[in-house]
C-alpha cells in the first residue's frame, strides 16, 4: 500500500497573516485540504496521514466533512520541527502499514504538484529506499563563507533544489530514525537527508516548476492566480 503524510505544523510566521498559511483559505478551501485533494483523488494513494497541531484538528475534520474521498485519514500532532513531525507521522502507520509500503512526505504548501510525482515516487521506491522529486538549478551558484565575500563558485549542473513529496520505503525510514538522537533530528530539514545520512538509497525524479512552496505572499498570489487560469 501506499501513504502519505501531510505536514501542517508549521507557522509561517514569514507570511504575516494572522493564521499558519496551510489554513488560510483560497476559493473556498484551505491551501492543506487542497494539498489534501491532490492524494486523496490519486488511485495509487490509500491512506493520508494529517499532522498538525491539536487546535487545528477539529478545524480540518469539519473541512473533510464536506469534501468526498475513500482513503482512510489518520492525525499526528506536529512535533517540536519538521523531522520530529515527519516521526510522528510514521508512528501514526506503525499499526496499518507494512515494512514494504511507500509512504510520501509532503508538504502541505506545496498544492500545485502534479500527480506524475506521486507516480514516479511510488515507481522509483520500487528499486531504491527512497526518491526526491528535484529540478535544475538554473542560474549561476555561489558560496559564501562569511555571507559577504565570494568564496566559491558551485557547479551548476551538480545542483538541485528539492521538493515533495519525497517517498520511502516504510521499514527502512522508521528504522534510519533509530540511527540518530533526538538533537540530531530537529537539525535535519528533509528527510531525504536523514535517509541519506543513515545509508539509504535516494533516487532523484523529475520535480515541477509549478510545485513551488507557498512562504510569501507573493507566492500565495502566484498560487491564486493558477487557480484562477484552471478554470
């Protein structure tokens, strides 16, 4: 089987509104149940993992109520970072899923991905443990040590930015989570890198242009009109 886990503790405190911005609604729905949707009406996806912070659960179960799906739907309470959100996502499966199940990350500002990542994630776990949607980094790169001087010039076609939703396989992310403390943990920002630091095989998919984050409101502005040219 197949799982997702929807992330949707954060703050965003870089938006400045005067709600977390996965709640902040956008033609009638939340940006989180529109992530939501995008599983939920998916063939390959059978449950859906929601983790949020407690004061918001009773506020998505009234958004399901009005929505149709028939994929089972479990709740986590966030955690104190994303990785320690992602754990208790997984510990939300541990009684229904099996070692050999993929389970997706996502994030859930992140509504515009397309389903061919949800494919290609699933097909790639097939043969790797886990899979990271990416695309090219396309202007020149450059490191800076100290954040004001030039120290080094990257090579461009060995850089990616990441997205999600990243893909594992069930067994082995629960188990490379036993391989660090929980100080380590909070310090990582993706759990490919935590796959990665425990010896797994990450397989890098085609990500999307249009599977941008939401963080500004430029980008929250950029996503409503998208919606608007969907009609």
């Amino acid at each position: 089987m197949n799982h997702a886990i929807i992330l949707g503790g954060g703050v965003g405190t870089r938006m400045k509104l005067n709600i977390p911005k996965q709640y902040y609604v956008v033609k009638g729905k939340p940006i989180i149940i529109h992530s939501f949707n995008k599983f939920a009406t998916s063939s390959l996806i059978n449950s859906i993992v929601f983790v949020v912070s407690t004061e918001w659960r009773n506020y998505i179960e009234s958004q399901l109520a009005e929505e149709n799906y028939n994929v089972r739907v479990f709740f986590a309470d966030a955690g104190s970072s994303r990785q320690h959100s992602v754990y208790n996502g997984l510990c939300a499966l541990r009684e229904y899923a099996q070692p050999e199940d993929k389970v997706l990350v996502h994030d859930s500002v992140r509504p515009l991905f397309p389903e061919s990542i949800i494919k290609d994630a699933i097909e790639a776990c097939n043969k790797y443990d886990a899979a990271l949607p990416v695309i090219s980094v396309k202007d020149a790169t450059y490191q800076s040590f100290d954040g004001t001087i030039l120290s080094a010039i990257l090579p461009r076609q060995q850089l990616f930015s990441g997205q999600s939703p990243e893909c594992f396989l069930y067994g082995k992310i629960m188990k490379a989570h036993s391989s660090f403390n929980d100080e380590e943990i909070a310090n990582i920002r993706g759990t490919s890198e935590l796959a990665h630091r425990a010896g797994l095989s990450v397989k890098l998919i085609p990500g999307s242009e249009s599977n941008f984050k939401i963080t500004t409101r430029e980008d929250l502005r950029a996503y409503e009109i998208a919606l608007e040219n969907c009609k």
